[in-house]
C-alpha cells in the first residue's frame, strides 16, 4: 500500500467512526461513542502526519499526535496545532481516557460528556485540515 492510498484509508476509517460515533450518541451508547470518537480522531492525526511524509508512531495518544504535527506543520498551522493542545487538553485526555477505559477499565460517559467531546473532535479535525 501507497502512503497516500494509506492516508486515504485512515481519513475514511476516521470519517466512518464519527458516523458511527454519532449513532451511538443517538442510541445512548455513550461509552462506545466516546471510544469512536476517540478512533475517529487519532487516525485523522495519523493520516495527517503521513501527509506531512512522515511515518506516524504506533501511539494511541492524540496528544502526542498533535504534538508531531506541531512540530512538523507548516509554519503558519504550528501555532494553531499548539493553541488546539491548550484549548483542548481537557478534552483530549478524556478521549485518551476512553480508548484505555474501553478495553481494561469500565468508566461510563455521560450524553453531557459525549456531546461536548463530539463538538471538540468536529473543532479539532476542523482546525487541523
């Protein structure tokens, strides 16, 4: 596979587990639509750093994702990678919650929670493009 046909998958596979995040919001699944939100995010990063010719880390760590494309941006997206990192940390480390909590640990996300993490995810990939 390609770099740029493996960018192309990670963006559908990122654009497919918002869908279905969205979903699981609407059913009341709100632990699951956490944990996709959270998928839907991290391969967005991925892909994006692969955009950048670079090979991503196998980390599931947004932030740390964010933070390579911070440093390998283009010059004027750097400062609106590091401002996404301190608009978002809260948000961003409840997803890294959530990818955890999904597999070892059973934490429950509430619709508040779930609702506020969807818009933050929509702002970030937003912001990113």
């Amino acid at each position: 596979m390609t770099r740029q046909e493996e960018e192309k998958n990670l963006l559908r596979r990122s654009k497919e587990f918002l869908n279905t995040a969205e979903y699981q919001t609407n059913q009341g699944f709100y632990d699951l639509a956490v944990f996709s939100l959270e998928q839907a995010l991290q391969l967005f990063l991925k892909s994006k750093i692969l955009a950048q010719g670079i090979n991503y880390p196998r980390t599931h760590s947004v932030r740390e994702l964010l933070e390579i494309l911070s440093k390998i941006a283009p010059e004027n997206r750097k400062l609106s990678i590091k401002n996404i990192l301190q608009k978002y940390l809260l948000e961003l480390g409840m997803l890294e919650d959530a990818y955890i909590t999904s597999r070892y640990i059973m934490r429950k996300f509430t619709k508040q929670e779930t609702e506020k993490l969807t818009k933050a995810v929509k702002e970030i990939i937003k912001n990113v493009q």
